[in-house]
C-alpha cells in the first residue's frame, strides 16, 4: 500500500508502533521522474521506505515529497468516494487488536462488528486521518508477538463495480466472490459515509500465493464499493500522487511484457512503463532494482506492478539476491526471508 505522509519519519515511527512495519527494504531520497502523468508535469523530489510486518502481509511504501508541501484533502473522505478509503490489516484475534489500541489510544471507529458474511471488523484511523480496517487472518509466515500483520487488502470507491472487475478480478486475479450486499451496513455505521446506501462486494484470490513473496505476503482481499453515483467525488481530484493519503495498491508480478499486452487487451493500458521509458534497463530503487509500471482502474484509483529483480536480504554483511535468476512459481525459502528480520529497526 502505497501511502503519501506529511512527515516521514513521524508516520513510519507510528506504523512501527501500532503496525509492526519494522522491517525496511529499501529507503531512498531522490527524484520520482517517471509519474510525471500524475505529478503535474515535472519530475519531484521525494523520500520513499518500503517496510514490512514480517509476521505476515503486504507492506508500506511511505512516500513524502521534498520539493513541494504535500497537499492535503480539504473535504472529509466518505465511503463511495473513488479512491481508496481504507486499508485492510490482517490481524490474529480482532479482541486483542481492540483492545490494543483502545490501550494505546488510538483514534478506534465503534466496536467489532460483523462485516455482510459475518467475520467480526473494526476500524482505526492513524495520525493523518487515514483508515484501516481490522481483518482476522489465519495465515502467518513468521512469530513475533505482533497482534497484527501487514496489508491485508483495501476497500476502495469505484463508480461502477462491473466495470472495475475486469481490473480487480479479470487482471489482478480476485475472481472469487465472497459477498455482494446492497443495503446500509452495521459495520460500516461509525465511518464518514457509512450509513447510506451503498454496494459492497468482497472478493478474493483462490488457492497459495505464487511468486519470490508469496509465503511472506500471504493471502489478501479486495472490497469494492458503490453508491451507484457516476459523478461520485474523487479522492485525489485536483492533487498530486504522493500527497498525503492512499496513493496506490501495488502488486509484486513477473514477465511485465505479458502483463502490458494483457493490461492493454482489456482496455487498462500501462500509463506508466519504467521498462519502456528506459529501453529494458532496470529501474534503480536505492538497495533494490527492477521495472515498475502503472494502469488506472477506471475511477481514479492507481494499480502499481513491480517486478522486483534485485533485493537486499541481509544488508549488514553485503548479500543481495538476484531474482531475474530465479523461477517465479517458486516462494523463495522460508530461511532466506527470515535473515530480514536482521534489518529491522525500532522506533526512531
């Protein structure tokens, strides 16, 4: 989940706190040069850290700019806005998560509640407004006494949910179905928005995570929802990516050719293509390196692609992977992802 901040260190520092995400594999500050579709025009200067949870889950990609005030919403998101309104958190037990953070304080929406297929959710909001949803998960890669995980998933706005699943299901693969309700929601009561009418559908992927991160990442799931009105606001009108808020979804994926001649045949061409913009050559993230491109959803909301071909797995001692040499079928060793933990850092 990519999520834009006023402060990097600040929000990574809370994260660490209240999310687990210790575990950086990459930190860089320079210039992000190729999302000039969605950066007004011009190349901006930007700090960027991608951490993990490494009980399980997808991670963070903090992003702050350094050239520009990053620009924040002047309206208060509502469920049905297009964009991205919440991310999903996998957790072990939803009660101890609750309790944790009425303990610690945090700004907790209402009480667990059952979501439209009865699993027991709550809500939290972070220092910058941004909501997270609580989501009990049963597949853990590693223990570290963590209540919680990683990204579990989003719940994202989209003007038309028929339209969106050929990007959601068609593309990225979450073709199965696990609810489609219409109606006003319990577990929705305590959000901004969250006591109209509106149009959930859960879907989620079938069978064990594929590819080098598969066993890290875990399983995940996509909440798309609707009020059915196509002049629907979008969340990021007007502003830059990497303004504070959810940014992007991001997906870790092999042979980026194939995927742009697909994306392209089901009418979401890439609108950004490190890969074609350097001639083949890789795109250098710092302590990793690989292609990255993007395509839209239809409403607004940024899907990233990373074929990440070159990773840090134990910094301290000078050992990176190459894993253009590798079958992505494969999840690599469980071993190999575990020396991680030796890069990870405690709040600053």
């Amino acid at each position: 989940m990519g999520i834009g901040v006023k402060d990097l260190q600040t929000s990574w520092n809370w994260y660490i706190k209240n999310l687990g995400m210790d575990c950086p594999i990459f930190g860089e500050e320079a210039e992000a040069k190729f999302m000039l579709p969605y950066t007004g025009g011009k190349p901006q200067l930007r700090h960027a850290v991608l951490a993990f949870n490494l009980q399980s889950g997808g991670g963070f990609e903090i992003w702050q700019y350094k050239g520009r005030v990053p620009q924040e919403i002047s309206w208060e998101i509502k469920a049905g806005n297009l964009g991205i309104f919440a991310c999903k958190i996998k957790v072990k037990d939803i009660d101890r998560s609750y309790k944790f953070f009425i303990d610690q304080g945090i700004n907790v929406i209402g009480e667990p509640s059952p979501d439209p297929a009865g699993a027991r959710t709550f809500f939290i909001k972070d220092l910058s407004g941004n909501i997270f949803q609580m989501v009990e998960a049963s597949d853990w890669f590693m223990n570290e006494n963590k209540h919680s995980g990683g990204v579990f998933g989003a719940v994202i706005g989209v003007a038309d949910i028929e339209k969106a699943l050929v990007v959601y299901s068609d593309i990225l693969g979450y073709e199965n179905v696990v609810y489609d309700s219409t109606g006003v929601h319990p577990d929705f009561s305590g959000l901004p928005g969250g006591n109209i009418k509106l149009r959930r559908v859960l879907l989620k992927k079938a069978g064990i995570m594929p590819g080098h991160f598969g066993e890290l990442m875990g399983n995940s799931e996509i909440e798309l929802i609707s009020t059915g009105n196509p002049e629907e606001k979008k969340i990021y009108e007007g502003r830059f990516w990497g303004d504070p808020g959810f940014i992007h979804l991001c997906f870790d994926i092999s042979g980026i050719d194939v995927l742009r001649d697909y994306c392209h045949e089901k009418g979401h061409p890439f609108t950004v293509d490190t890969k074609s913009t350097m001639s083949g050559s890789r795109f250098d993230m710092g302590e990793a390196a690989g292609h990255f491109a993007y395509i839209e959803d239809g409403s607004g909301t940024l899907i990233e692609f990373v074929e990440t071909l070159k990773m840090p797995v134990f910094k301290k001692i000078g050992w990176y992977l190459d894993l253009s040499k590798r079958d992505y079928r494969k999840n690599l060793p469980a071993w190999m992802l575990k020396t991680l933990r030796y890069s990870k850092v405690k709040v600053s």
